[in-house]
C-alpha cells in the first residue's frame, strides 16, 4: 500500500471524518493544513487539470464561496483562480488526496474510499 497525503483544513468536518477512516483502515497517510502550509500554484493548477478543471476543485457548496460577490465566481484564466484560491483557501473541496503515484481524489465518501485504499 502506498502512503498518500491530506490536504484540509484542521479543523474541517470532513476532513476529520476522512483521517479517522485512514487510521482505523490502518492507510499510512500524512495530512497538510493548507492554511499553514499554502499549496504552490504549480500544484494546485496540477490537481485541478487532473480533477478536469478548477470547478471541480472548488467547493461552490462552501460558505465561503456563497459570500463571495458574484463578480469574483467566474475568474477568467488559471492565474484568477490561483489569486482567489490564495486569498480564500477555504474554497478547496476538502480534502485533496494526493497518493504517491499522483492520483488526485477531493472530498470524502466511505464508499470511495474502501475502493481506492482496498
């Protein structure tokens, strides 16, 4: 089995649900609080082409996202969306699942999870 990483928030619900899952199924992992460790541009342009775009990274669902004024939920070009990731880190669906041979995977399911970790 091979080690994967968490990126969340600390305190995030879901993310806490999805680490728990992880140590109970015994599934070596590290997790990333991306409010103290921000994730490169690179990286997150990566995991939004492999997701297949930066709608499917983004939580359209969140709080966060919902108050944003209208003007600011349609960025033009990668480099609008790394601006307002940066400035709102909390609109990444959470968490991000990075395994060791690059497979992206946002949000958690149990039933997604004993599929991808079996």
């Amino acid at each position: 089995m091979t080690r994967t990483t968490l990126y969340g928030l600390k305190q995030c619900s879901t993310c806490v649900k999805a680490r728990e899952w992880l140590k109970a199924h015994n599934v070596e992992h590290d997790f990333i609080d991306y409010r103290d460790a921000p994730v490169a541009p690179a990286t997150l342009k990566a995991w939004a082409e492999s997701l297949g775009g930066w709608e499917k990274l983004v939580n359209r669902a969140s709080m966060t996202w919902r108050n944003l004024d209208d003007s600011r939920k349609t960025p033009a070009d990668d480099a609008a969306w790394l601006a307002l990731i940066a400035e709102f880190p909390a609109i990444v669906r959470r968490p991000v699942t990075v395994a060791t041979n690059g497979e992206v995977g946002v949000g958690f399911h149990e039933k997604r999870y004993a599929e991808r970790f079996a």
